[in-house]
C-alpha cells in the first residue's frame, strides 16, 4: 500500500508502476475536460484535466463526493457523452458514440420492467444479432453464473433489489465485455445484500474463466472501493480533479479490520476532508468566510436537523470522534456525512482534524440551547459565515419592499453552478435563512421577503404555523397576508433539536412572555 | 398525480405544453397558414358536379341498425388505428429531432385547439374531390374527422412518455447497442404504453361524438349520409321518428359498453405490466376478458408464428443503424443547418399567412371578422355559464362519489360510459322538450353543449377525489373538522389539478360542440341560436370556405386566448402547488 500525492501534468497510469497492472490498456482518457453551459451561457467546469487509463487484469474505483463529476467521467468512458476537450480511446480508437467495448451496471438497475428475467439478460445479445439459440444458451450460462436460476421468467417488480442487481450484472457480463464499467452498484441496496453481492463479484473475478479484463467501478462508499479496487483514484469536487491516486496492494481476500485495511481508510479520508487545493502541497488558497462570494464558497446541502442531529451525536460522543467511527455508526456513507461535516465545519459549530471531527464551544452551546436561543445563534452564524445566506439578507434590506424574486438569485448563482446545482444552492440558504429567521420565502410566487418587523396590529398568525414564535431579537415571524409557506415551521417540526429543546425558559435570551 | 389511484384525462403531460409564450404570435399565424393551405388544397381538387350523386339514402327500419352500428364501428377502429399509427411517426419525430421538435409541438398545439368540426365541410370537400363519385371519400371524411378527435391527445401522451424516459433506460439501450428499430419496439413503445392506452380509451370515446356529426353533414347545400348510426339517428330526427331514435340510442349504449369491456379494459389490464415504477401498484385495474385469454392457449398459439416475423423485421432493419448519434457535430454545420431551417419554415408559414389574409379579403372580407368576436363572445358566455353550472353540480356528487371507495369503483366505469356516449343522438330528444316548453336554443343551446362535456369534470373530480390519500382522511375525521374547513383546507386543494384538467377538456369539448348544438332540426322545425357555432354551420350549410376559414380562425382565438389566460395559470398553480 502505498500513496502519493498526485501530479496532474503526468498520466496517471504512466506515473504509476504497480506490480499488478502490466496488462494492456484497454480505456484511456487522456486530458479530458468537461464544461456544462448554464442557461445564460457561461461555461462551467464539472471535470478538469483527466488523465487515466484502464489496464486489464485490474480493479479500478472512482472515488469523490457528489458534485465531484465522477458518474460524468464514467459516461464519458462509456461514450454517452463527449468531453468538451480531449478525448477517450477504447483499444487505440477515439469515441465517437457508446463504447463498443464496454458494458454498464447502472445504480438503479435499468432493467426493463416489462421483459422477463431471461428477455433482460438477452437484450444485448439480441442487439448484436445473436442467433435465438446461441442467445438462449449464453443467456443461460450467465443467469446461473450470478445466481439467478428458477427466476429466468420472473418480472423485474417481484424481485428484490439486490436480485433486480444481480441481472444487471447478468446483462453486462453476458455480452462478454472488454471491462465492466459500474456506477455506484451497491448503493441502492441495503449493507447485507451489497455485501453479498461485492464478495460474490470479486470471487467470479479471481475466477479463471471470468471473460471481462478489467472493472470500473464509482462509487462514494471509501471502504467499498478500499475492499475491491486494486487502484483509487480520488476526485475533487467543483470541478472534478484527480486528487489522489492510490495503489491498493491489500492482498485478497481483504479483511475490513485488519490494521492496514483501516489505515487505508483513514487515509482516505483524511484526503477527502482535506480543504480543496492543499493536496498539491502548496498552501490551500484561503478562503474567508466572512468576504466570500456564494460561488466562492458554496454551501454544503446539508439540512438544519440533519446538523443538529449529528452535532446531538457528537456531544453525546464527548464532543469528539473519528469521521469513519461516526459513519459506521450512523450505517451513513460519504455522501451522506461529508455535506453534513462541511456544514459544520463552515458554521464555525465544528473542528475537523484529519478524521476527527471535534465540537467547538459554539457549537455544544448551539446544541445545548433551547430553540429560540439555538435559532439566534444560528442567525449570527450564517450571517456571519454563509455567503448566500448573507447576500440574501443584503439584498433584501436594499430594496424598498422587503422582497426579492428568487430568480433574481439563481441568474447569480447560474454564473458558477448548473441550474440544478443553482436551485440546490439555494433551496439550502432558505432552509438556513428561515431556520434562523432571516427571511422567509413564498414558494408559489417564489419570492424571497423579510419577515414582518414587529407587527403588533397584524392579523393573527394562521393555525399551524404558531409554532414560530417571534424570536428575542425583535424580528417577528408572524406573518400576515397568507405569504407564511405552509412549511414554514420546518424548523420547529423537522428539527431534532426541538424536540429536546422545549421551553426551557430563563434561558439567555428567550422572550419575557416565554416561562415566567 | 397519482396515477395509480385515480386516473385523470387528459393524463398528465398532454397540458404541460412546452412555453410558448414567445411562440404564441407563431401559434396564430400557424393557425391562418395550416387552415388556409387546406381549403386551397380542397378547392383545387374540388369538381362541383362529382359531389352530386354522394351517398345513399339511410332507413331508419330497426332490421338495418345492426348493420349500421358495424359500419360505425369500423370506422371508429380505422380512425383509430391511423391514429396509432400517426402518434408513432409523429412523437417520435418530435422527441427525436431537435429541428422537428421546434414545428412539431407547436403545431400540435395548434391543431389541438382548433375545433375540427368547424372543418368537417373542407375536409369532406377535399375527400369526395379526391375520390370522385365514390362513397369512399365520405368515407374517408368520417375516419378522417374521428382520427382528428383521437390523435392529438394519443400524440402528446406519448410524445411526453418519450421525453420523461427514465434516462438510465436510454443510457441502457445505447450502451447495449440496440438498433433504432428495436429500441423503438422493446424500449420506447412500451414505456409509453400506459398513457397511450389510457388517452386511447378515452379519446375514443371523445370520437363516437365526431361521427355521429360526421356521417350526416349538409355542405354547399347538398346533403351527405353514409350507412352508419350516426346517419340513422340523423334521419330518423329529420323524419320526427322518436322510437327510431331511442333504438339507436339503445343500440350505441350497448356498443359502448361492449367495446369498454371487450376491448379498452383488457387493454388498460394489461399495460399495467408496462409501469416503469418497478413497485407493484396496490390496486390495478383488472379485466374478466383479460383473465380469460390469458387463461386460454389462444394467445400464444396466435404469437408463435409471429415470433420468426419479427426476427426477420428486427434483421431487415438493421441497416437503420444504431439508436446512437455521434457525440461530434462540427458547430459550424450545426448552425448552419439551423438557420436554413429557421429561414425555410419562417417563410412557409408567412407565406401561408399573406395567402389566407388576401383570400379572406377577397372573398369573405375582414368586416366579419367584428361580428365573428361578437358571435363568438355570446358561444363564449355559453361555455362559462356551462362550465360553472357542471362544476356546482358535480364538484359535490363527484367528491361523494370519489370518498366512497366503493362507489367510485363502480361509479368511474359508469361515466366513462356516459362521456364516450356520443351526446348529439340526444339531440333530437332534447330539441322536443325544447319545443315542447318553448325554450329558446340561445339558451337550450347551453344543455346540448353541456350533454357531452359535463363528464369530463365528473369523472376527473371523482378520480381527484379517489386519490385523495386515506390517512390525510382520517386525519380530518380525527381533528372533526367542520365540513366547511374540511373542504377549505383538503378536498378543494386535493381535487384542484384533477378539476383543472376536467374543466380545459369540458371546455374545449363545449367549443367543439357549439359547432352542432346552436343549429339543430327535428322534424320541420328549425331551431338556431345566436353564435359563433351557428355561424360556422351556416356558412357550412352554404358553401361558403371563406367564412368558415373565418369564424374557425375566431373560435381558435377564443380556445388559445383562455386557455394561455385562465386555463394555463391555473394548470401550473394545481402542478405547483396542490399536486399531491
């Protein structure tokens, strides 16, 4: 086992000397850039200069948060669709349409629900003109190669999903592929299948009559690709870059708690929550919080009671905890949990070290509050740390009326993000705002507006939404005129933080009228 | 929507046009071009003396009804197979090609507004021209009208079928190299299958009402039967034979059932295996019929010898090619290519444009084009006060209806039956009762139109209702909500979208029929009201293309103007908001 730091300027296969690789490349992608262009025009870069080449006779994984372009660079492999700029040969041969030399293992399966098991598995040979009794045998072959014989006239819909993955796998091996290419196979199935199913792959693999030459497997899961793969490579987010390419030389079978298996993982980790940029060995460029633009520094799509219940863990923890032991304790994967860390982290609630993630004083007081106190220092913090959130409130005390049109701030995002990217952005500064009482948003007209400051003649706040009581600080949430979305008391509701909370009334900061 | 549960039609996608807003100025001008090329095309083949000798004269003895009905039926099947046939080539085209789609949708839009009826004269025209002295082009008039009332809804079904393909099934089917002819047959068809066959069925229905108008038409003062139901009924009003007319009646409720049950439930049964929510769904719809051949070896003795067929079709087509295109186009050709398009089709339609205006200047002028909105405004109060007076009727007996589980399960079929039942055979009936209490058709004209079109609210508020979720149910049961909140703050919201679609398609239902219910006859009498429908018929009746090309252009305006104005916003509130 062993790491280095990655150089961009050199292929990676070239880089890298492993004793397991010495077969011939099969798919190479050679200063591959992919750029989305947004609605108004501007180009945005999702990958960066990717270099990388799949030999036979190996395992590679794909390793990267979401937003990190690595199921783009799988289609992009797969022919699917064209990089922007450089390209990617199969056997010598430059794409230009699907790859005639692959076949696929979708994530959410893509079986065709209304043919049969054994019509399923026969799709691709069909497609290539087999003859109906050939087709017959093969197909037969690989059903019970995967398991899955006494269910050839079985429909998608009666299967489970790890059965429903198992003919995917049917599917693409049947035609023979030169490499499989997976994009995060196992993780629409639960631990005990996906499990299962990994040992079962990797023991056809090692099999001597396994027909395809090399796997490529994505996924977010860094145990999975630490278990299979033979080489990692790490992806950066926004845009793709290749971090870090990692030689796993593990021998097989590996076993998850042997030392050097977790030490793997650690590492891994520590490369994935490292800030951006510092890879490279030289100084990470800073980022300020409190100057930066939204697009400078995007906001982690986590949700205020997904933070609040994993700080609530974290205090309960001792304030302190190693990313991977807080993973396998929630059964979370990468993706779940990094957002959530990133939340953290730019809140100023917590500390990361490596892989440990520790509780700042802010941060245990945040938890420890009651509601109206947590909801006040949560303000303070992403006014103070949220560029979005920030450039909201902003916008909204410059206009004359208090409102703004939503659109107004996804045009301005548009300029770093796709609209998708756009609309999550946003979508998790409003949550943040209304938690915190900032503003408040109306999703039908899809404006953003400041709550009514101090409205003691107002109409009385319509039933269900009482819940939001006006905060310490003045700025009342009760709004008239039936702007208040009726999940305007998301916070209340959704916020595990809540429940705990309760009236504990003399706290800092609570209103008079709250208590005593 | 939750189309599991409670079904609406159109389903969902056939109103979620593409924007137009830009394109609306497009859309009427497309509206002049389309019809105007048609009457060209019409009066150029159009030999005065072959209309002559068309069409036999239709008896209304009871031994020839059966007879009748089975032409009638035919035709229904051939409408709606070209109709098939023609949503294929057509959403294909339109999901396909970037250039096509840009005419294609729109024009869609176009012809699904337009109120074909307004047309029949053209249509029949250029027909019996194209088959000279032959009861063929009558024929193919009728099939042509009813093909019309069945293809757009069928079109834009599978057209938004296409374009919503889950997009890890496209991926598969490129990355398994299939051609484009099986992707089409093992991966586009199918995906689409539910919603065609929903729209299918209930557009088939929509056309039993087209030909019964179509079989009896007066054009240029001749009058045109074919052997049908549809003319029988007709005849047997014009001779005052109200026993005939109840016989057919009887007669077309039977056949209605008969192909509900025999045909429309089997297959709505059986294309539930082509849901892509790989979930089974808890209550499918089910059919005896289905059961039946399934149980029987019939199918599958019938399907072996077509399997080879096949096989020999998916290898003759292979020359096609793949269903791929190559991840590489030169910008440049690219670009060119759009500009030649955008410049060919731009100056087609304002070719098409300067061409009709100068037509209708010359022949029918521009004066009635004041008289045509003040006409059309009065068929433009009849439709609101219809629609209003079918949404305070039924919003409340469809929510009862909908809330009982049971009742809805055999209430939905009920009126599926009463909205495909083509309501013109009512006509004569209604026109006694008005003669008999002396009730004018400027306002009985409001029942007639309201005879068909009132069920599609009906039966979209009834499946609004079903879908209604129980615990959301039994939630305003355990709080003991006063029935005033509960229908405030659950059924009105939940019910919303499904009313929204019922109430476009009633509406444009009531336009359509304004065509046939301002002017009706019975006997001797002659009844006419004041309207937009009446003058369309009249001008029909008369011969005259030019006022007919007229008071259609106005009733277009009318359908495209409410609907971008009341219709659309609401449509996109009820997605927006109260989709459930």
């Amino acid at each position: 086992m062993r790491y280095e730091p990655f150089a961009p300027q050199a292929p990676v296969g070239a880089s890298v000397r492993v004793g397991a690789v010495t077969g011939a490349a099969i798919v190479a992608v050679d200063h591959v850039f992919k750029h989305f262009t947004t609605p108004d025009g501007s180009e945005l870069p999702v990958l960066e200069d990717i270099n990388l080449t799949l030999h036979e006779g190996e395992i590679v994984a794909l390793l990267g948060k979401s937003g990190s372009g690595k199921s783009t660079l799988l289609r992009c492999i797969a022919g699917l669709i064209s990089p922007t700029q450089g390209t990617v040969t199969y056997r010598g041969t430059p794409l230009n349409g699907a790859n005639p030399g692959v076949a696929m293992v979708f994530q959410s399966f893509a079986l065709l629900p209304w043919l049969n098991v054994r019509a399923n598995v026969e799709l691709g040979l069909e497609a290539r003109g087999v003859e109906p009794g050939e087709r017959r045998t093969r197909a037969e072959q690989a059903i019970d190669r995967i398991g899955l014989d006494g269910f050839e006239s079985a429909y998608p819909k009666e299967l489970s999903g790890g059965m429903r993955q198992r003919v995917g796998f049917a599917r693409a091996l049947v035609v023979e592929p030169d490499a499989l290419l997976m994009d995060e196979p196992f993780s629409a199935l639960d631990v005990l299948t996906a499990e299962n199913l990994r040992t079962e792959l990797l023991t056809l693999w090692s099999g001597r009559d396994f027909p395809t030459k090399a796997i490529l497997i994505v996924t977010h899961n860094i145990e999975e690709a630490v278990q299979m793969a033979d080489r990692i490579f790490v992806l950066s987010s926004n845009p793709g870059r290749l971090r870090a390419a990692i030689v796993n030389e593990i021998a097989r079978p590996r076993d998850r708690r042997s030392p050097e298996f977790e030490a793997l993982v650690d590492k891994i980790y520590a490369i994935m929550t490292a800030p951006p940029g510092s890879e490279k060995g030289a100084p990470a460029p800073k980022v300020d919080p409190a100057t930066a633009s939204p697009i400078e520094l995007p906001l982690p799509h986590a949700s205020v009671g997904g933070l609040a219940g994993l700080l609530e863990i974290l205090r309960n923890r001792g304030g302190r905890d190693e990313l991977p032991e807080l993973a396998d304790l929630l059964t979370f994967e990468v993706d779940d949990l990094l957002p959530l860390v990133d939340a953290a982290h730019l809140l100023g609630f917590a500390n990361i070290d490596k892989v440990e993630l520790a509780l700042t004083p802010l941060g245990d007081q945040w938890v420890g509050a009651d509601i109206l106190t947590s909801k006040e220092i949560f303000a303070g913090q992403a006014l103070q740390r949220a560029p979005l959130v920030r450039a909201i409130v902003r916008a909204l005390e410059a206009t004359d009326d208090g409102t703004v049109d939503e659109q107004l701030f996804l045009d301005l995002l548009g300029r770093g993000f796709t609209p998708e990217e756009a609309r999550a952005q946003l979508d998790t500064a409003i949550q943040w705002g209304r938690y915190g009482e900032l503003f408040e948003y109306d999703s039908v007209e899809g404006q953003l507006l400041l709550p009514v400051a101090d409205a003691p003649t107002g109409p009385p706040a319509p039933a269900g939404v009482g819940r939001v009581a006006p905060d310490g600080g003045g700025a009342a949430a009760a709004v008239g005129g039936g702007t208040v979305a009726p999940d305007g008391g998301v916070a209340a509701a959704g916020d595990p933080a809540t429940g705990r909370g309760g009236p504990q009334a003399g706290e800092p900061g609570s209103p008079a009228g709250d208590g005593r | 929507m939750a189309m599991s549960r409670g079904r609406s039609f159109p389903t969902g996608g056939v109103l979620r046009r593409p924007r137009l807003s830009g394109v609306d100025l497009f859309v009427g001008g497309g509206i002049v071009a389309l019809l105007y090329g048609v009457i060209r095309l019409a009066h150029a083949m159009g030999a005065p003396t072959a209309t002559a000798h068309v069409g036999i004269a239709v008896s209304t003895g009871v031994a020839h009804l059966p007879y009748y009905a089975a032409r009638s039926l035919l035709r229904m099947f051939i409408a709606l197979g070209l109709s098939v046939v023609f949503t294929f080539v057509y959403a294909t085209a339109a999901a396909r090609s970037r250039r096509a789609r840009v005419v294609l949708i729109p024009l869609l839009d176009i012809l699904q507004s337009v109120p074909i009826l307004g047309f029949l004269t053209v249509t029949i025209t250029f027909f019996i021209a194209l088959f000279p002295g032959s009861i063929l082009g009558l024929e193919c008039a009728a099939i042509f009208a009813i093909f019309t009332s069945q293809a757009w809804n069928m079109t834009f079904s599978m057209y938004h079928s296409l374009v919503s393909q889950p997009k890890e099934l496209d991926e598969a089917a490129r990355m398994f190299r299939l051609t484009k002819w099986e992707r089409f047959w093992r991966l586009d068809v199918p995906s689409s299958m539910i919603g065609l066959v929903w729209n299918g069925m209930m557009s088939f229905g929509g056309g039993w009402f087209f030909l019964a108008a179509s079989e009896a038409i007066s054009v240029a003062n001749h009058r045109y039967a074919l052997p049908g139901i549809g003319s029988y009924v007709a005849t047997a009003a014009n001779k005052g034979d109200l026993a005939a007319t109840f016989t057919a009646i009887v007669v077309m409720v039977v056949m209605v059932v008969a192909v509900n049950v025999l045909f429309w439930r089997p297959l709505v049964a059986w294309s539930e295996k082509f849901r892509v929510e790989t979930a089974e769904a808890a209550d499918s719809p089910r059919s005896i019929t289905l059961d039946l051949l399934r149980r029987s070896h019939v199918p599958a003795a019938l399907g072996r010898p077509l399997r080879p067929l096949s096989r020999t079709l998916d290898r003759l087509t292979r020359p096609f090619g793949l269903a791929e295109y190559p991840l590489h186009e030169a910008p440049v050709r690219r670009r060119a290519g759009d500009v030649a398009f955008t410049i060919v089709v731009g100056a087609a339609i304002a070719w098409g444009v300067y061409r009709g205006v100068l037509f209708l200047g010359h022949n029918a002028g521009f004066g009635q084009f004041p008289r045509c909105l003040g006409l059309g405004f009065l068929t433009f109060l009849r439709v609101v006060v219809l629609v209003i007076g079918s949404t305070l009727i039924w919003v409340p007996i469809g929510v009862k209806i909908g809330m009982n589980p049971r009742l809805a399960r055999y209430a939905q079929p009920v009126v599926q039956v009463l909205a495909s039942f083509p309501a013109n055979f009512l006509f004569p009936l209604a026109t006694v009762i008005f003669l008999a209490i002396h009730l004018s058709l400027n306002i009985g004209g409001v029942f007639l139109m309201a005879l068909g079109a009132q069920w599609y609210i009906l039966f979209n508020v009834i499946a609004g209702a079903t879908s209604i979720p129980t615990d959301l149910r039994e939630m305003a049961d355990q709080f003991r909500l006063p029935w005033r909140q509960k229908w405030r703050q659950l059924i009105l919201p939940a019910i919303f979208p499904f009313y929204v679609t019922g109430g476009i398609t009633a509406a444009g239902g009531a336009w359509n029929a304004s065509i046939v219910a301002e002017v009706v006859d019975y006997g001797k009498h002659h009844l006419a009201a004041q309207g937009l429908g009446a003058y369309i018929t009249r001008a029909t009746t008369a011969g005259n293309f030019a006022e007919v090309l007229t008071g259609v252009v106005v009733m277009s305006f009318y359908v495209v103007v409410v609907n971008r104005l009341v219709w659309r916003p609401l449509y996109h509130l009820a997605e927006s908001r109260y989709a459930l």
